[in-house]
C-alpha cells in the first residue's frame, strides 16, 4: 500500500543578529494554534503556551501531526476540521555553535480521518447505568 504524506515546516528566525546568538530572545507566547474551526471538546494541546528564556538562547522546535476530523453533529451536520498532537524540543545554544535561535513548526499531515460524532444515549441505557450504580452501592455497604 502506497501511502502520499504532505511534511512542512514554518518558522521565526532572526535576520541579522549584533552581539552573537547566544543573546537572542527566542521567547513566545502561543495563544490560539488551530488547523480549522473548533468542534465541542475540542483541546489544542499549544494554546496558552509560553516559552521564556532568561538567561540563554536556542531553538525551540515542535513536531505536528495534524489529523483530519470529522465532527458529526445531532443534526445531521458535519464539520470538516483538523486535530493535532505535539512534540516539542528545545536546544539550547553552546558557545561557538554555527545554527541560530529560531523557533520551528514542522507538521505533518496523516493519511488517516478521523469521524467524532456526538450521539444521545437511550433511556434504557440510563436505567441499566442507574441500576448498576444502585446494585454496586448496596454490595458495598452490604445492605442486602
């Protein structure tokens, strides 16, 4: 089986650096990272990160597999999105090193949908749940 994946990669990088790369600040900030609207549920693992540096500087890079999603509503209705994992690396700079602090997203896009439909569950399923609650309750106490 042939299978095609799409790698990319996107990037912050300084220019022109005065006074070596081991004083430039790499810190961030990411407040919203998404790849589509959000669904219910839905958790970005980079929203809210912050990444400060104070007395060094490096690379920081995050690998990302996005996830094609298919959030199927009560209605009928299906919302084509995106869902991603994250790993990330920090390298910190060494004196006399030739790479200069940046921060890197390389992502990658899976072959493989993922389908999340949102369902209502029966009131017999309630019954039985409650049931099973109440059984387990008694033959804890051991009431019976």
């Amino acid at each position: 089986m042939l299978v095609c994946t799409i790698i990319s990669l996107f990037y912050i990088l300084p220019t022109q650096i005065f006074g070596g790369a081991k004083k430039v600040n790499v810190s961030h900030v990411i407040h919203d990272l998404s790849f589509g609207p959000k669904y219910p549920g839905i958790h970005n693992p980079l929203d809210g990160t912050a990444r400060i540096l104070d007395d060094t500087s490096g690379t920081f890079k995050y690998y990302i597999k996005i996830v094609p999603t298919e959030y199927r509503y009560l209605s009928k209705e299906v919302l084509p999105t995106n869902q991603f994992s994250v790993t990330e690396y920090f390298v910190p700079m060494r004196d006399f090193d030739r790479s200069w602090p940046a921060v890197f997203f390389l992502y990658d896009l899976s072959p493989i949908t993922v389908t999340i439909r949102e369902e209502r569950r029966s009131f017999l399923h309630f019954l039985t749940r409650l049931c099973a609650v109440l059984g387990g309750t008694f033959a804890l106490t051991g009431t019976c």
